[in-house]
C-alpha cells in the first residue's frame, strides 16, 4: 500500500503547471473464470498499476493516464495532463470547478479480506465445480462468470490529500438454462470469496430453468408483481443515476428536483446510501479523496437528499458529499454506490405473492434504458425466470414481458418486503474494476405496466 501513495506523490509531484493537480493510482489484481454449457470457456487474470494525473486550470480539469512509474513516464503523463487542461481553459469560459478538495478523516472498514486477495484459482475452480453438479441434477446447464478482485486506490493532491484504500470483493453469477430454452437467474456478490456459496446460487437458478409447464402469455396492461431482490436492485441503480445524482438535480433533471422534503415512495420505503453497511461492498473515500459517509436518501418514503460530487456540489451551493465516480467529478455526474434498501417483514417471496389474484413474478429485469428521465420512466424486458401468479401462488411460466413505467411509480405502489435483504453486485467490470452493489429485499407492488410479451 505504502507504494501506491508513494508512486501518487512522484506523479504530483511532476506537475509544473495549473491551478492545482490530483494524482490517482489504482492498483487491480483479479482473476475472471467464465463458463457456458456446464464447461469452463476462458480464463483471464489482471495484474495491473495506473496513473492518472488531473490538472486544474481556470475551472477546467483535464487529465492523461499512464502504466509507467518511472520519472520519464511521470513527466509525460504531466505535460500531457496540462496541454489538455490549458487547451480546455483556452477555449472556454471558466469553468466550474472550485478546486480538488481540502483532506478530511475517512474511516477504516471491513472490506478488505486477506484469504481473498490471495487469489486463488483453485477457490474459482471449486464453485464451477459446484455449479455444474448442482446444475446437472437439475438436467439443466450453467452459463456465466467467477471473479475475484483486489483493487488498492491511493490519491495525491496539491491541496494536501493523501488518501489510500485496499478493498476486494467476489463475486458469482449463473444463468440456468434448460433443455427447452427456458432459463433462470441468481447470483452472489461479497468482500470474500468464502461467503459465496456456489451450489446455493446455482440450485436457485437451476429451480427457476426448470419450472414445469408450457410458457402462458399476458397481453398489455397493469398487473401486481412480486420483484426478487435482482428487478429491485436494477430499479433502485436507475434511479440513483436520474434521481439522486446531483448534476441533475442541481440542474433541474432529476425527478426529485423541488421535491425533497415531499412524499415520493410508499412508507415502507426507506433507501440509505451506506458505505459501512456490513453487506455492501465498503469504502473508505470517493474518486477524490471525499471521505464516505453514512446518507439517508429515502425515508418513510419521503425524499430527503441527493448525492453529490464536489463539481455538482458547487453548482448546488453544498459540499461534496463523498460520491465522485472521478477525479473532478464525472461527466454524466455523481451516484450513490452503496445503496441501501431497508427490508421489511414477509417471510420470503411466497409470501409477498400469496394476496395476489393474478400477477407477475419477476427474477430479474434486463436491458433497461430511461424514457423520459426527469420522471424515473425506463422501459426494459424481464428475463431468467417470468412467473404467472394465480390465487397467491405461482403456477406457470410466463413469455418474459416488455415493461414500461417509473421507477418511484413502482416504489409509490410497493405493499411489502421482504426480511431478508441481498446485496446484488454488477459483475460487468469492462474497464477499471469498480465493485458496486445494491443491499435490498424482494417486494410487492400493487401494479408495473407492462406493454406486452417479447416474441
């Protein structure tokens, strides 16, 4: 750890220029086992150091990135960083940006775990193992992926930040698909390897591949649904990107822009951005340095704040609150990452679906895209497991359905949770690995307009 500050000082330090500079070094070692039809398909390992130096300039920030760490590679990285950060300031207003922040304490947490940073391929190549049993006793086979990661995140700044975090997570996913091309869903996500247990998860995907019974078709319309923790979790990271993200609200975007304060979501509903939470996935601090901090967003089903970075925060006349996704905050703004959803006290989702006369049960939601975005409206198909709900119970499988409408409509209409909340990763990691995940329980909403069956 002491390295990567280290090598963050050298890349400060080889600035010459601008109002001010950040030097960030993300340090990633993972490995990724992917598997399709019950085999293993690829095998990939990251080991891998980079720099990325930002410079300040009349408002503007621009940056460069480098894997080198000698004092060549540094410089080039600098000068590269301050020709952007001039060009930017030549050929605009001044910009918006106040200046990288001052430091401030952050807390150590529990998101870092030794047995898992060791990275052991044989810990991957045991839960495949366990997904193809647990899958073949079902008749069914077993796509998807393993991980595992460390990540060390160690900043620099020219208004004295030095700030270094090690975290890990893990994480499986598996998609059961049957003979007859029906499939199903589950996953796991976790600080350590040994907290995901393989066959549970691809036992619950398996079950849901092989549900008996030709798939029924629903026509359009509003129908009560039953979402496992998989729909709600992808709904709620809808609306941290619209709702709660601060450049939109300061910009009069979000859905809850005028409306803190006011009732947007059921009573049950209450939502927390939290980064010590013992099931998330921990933080020390943000993308520049900001300390993480326990937020409430959502309570009693009233609106009570959005989350912002220290650009957005500026534009809103408040500090940051911990949420920068980069260095001088990204371009599309900040996002809550440690998403919070209270649980409630149905038993499991049986028992959220037993009131229902005739719905839908959801595993999980696919594809989704915003509509009009000020109102949280997205629009997306269900997948892996679409279930006809009849007189309480679910008694047939059901063609995955088109689904349109908004996201704090859903929230407003929730009756019941369940007690037992999920934290439900994002195993994408298509460029820096980034571990993000949601905390929350299945749920029943009186109604979810859907506009039809996906041929």
């Amino acid at each position: 750890m002491t390295a990567s500050l280290e090598l963050a000082e050298r890349a400060l330090a080889a600035v010459r220029a601008g109002d001010g500079a950040q030097a960030t070094v993300v340090g990633e070692r993972s490995l990724m086992l992917r598997f399709a039809r019950s085999q293993p398909t690829q095998a990939t390992a990251v080991d891998d150091t980079s720099v990325e130096i930002s410079v300040l300039r009349d408002g503007h920030v621009a940056g460069a990135s480098t894997n080198g760490g000698t004092g060549d590679e540094l410089a080039a990285c600098a000068r590269e960083a301050e020709r952007a950060a001039e060009a930017a300031a030549r050929h605009g207003e001044p910009g918006a940006y106040p200046g990288f922040p001052e430091p401030a304490g952050s807390r150590a947490h529990a998101g870092h775990d030794p047995e898992t940073a060791l990275l052991d391929p044989a810990a991957g190549g045991a839960a495949l193992r366990q997904v193809f049993d647990a899958a073949a006793s079902r008749g069914v086979d077993g796509h998807g992926i393993w991980t595992a990661g460390e990540v060390t995140t160690a900043i620099a700044s020219t208004a004295g930040m030095l700030a270094i975090d090690r975290v890990t997570d893990a994480g499986l996913r598996v998609t059961c698909v049957a003979p007859g091309g029906r499939s199903g869903h589950a996953a796991s996500t976790a600080t350590a390897t040994g907290a995901i247990d393989a066959a549970a998860v691809a036992a619950r995907a398996a079950s849901r591949a092989s549900v008996r019974g030709e798939p029924k078709r629903l026509g359009s319309g509003d129908y009560a649904v039953v979402l496992e923790c998989y729909a709600v979790a992808e709904l709620l990271e809808q609306l941290g990107r619209l709702a709660l993200n601060g450049l939109a609200y300061a910009e009069d975007r979000s859905a809850v822009s005028g409306r803190l304060g006011t009732q947007v979501a059921a009573p049950s509903v209450n939502l927390a951005d939290s980064p010590r939470y013992a099931r998330s996935l921990p933080r020390a601090f943000d993308a520049e340095g900001v300390p993480k901090r326990p937020m409430p967003l959502i309570q009693d089903g009233v609106a009570h704040a959005v989350v912002h970075d220290t650009r957005s925060g500026a534009l809103a006349g408040v500090r940051s609150t911990g949420h920068a996704l980069e260095p001088a905050g990204a371009p599309y703004g900040p996002r809550p990452t440690n998403m919070v959803l209270a649980a409630g006290g149905a038993a499991d989702e049986a028992e959220l679906c037993r009131p229902i006369e005739r719905g839908v049960y959801v595993t999980r939601l696919w594809y989704t895209n915003p509509v009009r975005p000020k109102e949280t409206l997205i629009t997306g198909v269900t997948r892996d497991g679409t279930l006809l709900i009849e007189d309480g119970e679910v008694v047939a499988p059901l063609e995955d359905l088109r689904f349109t409408d908004t996201v704090l409509g859903v929230l407003e209409r929730t009756q019941a949770l369940t007690a037992q909340p999920t934290l439900v990763g994002d195993h994408g990691f298509y460029g820096r690995r980034f571990a993000t995940g949601v905390v929350c329980p299945g749920l029943r909403a009186s109604s979810m307009h859907f506009t039809g069956a996906v041929p």
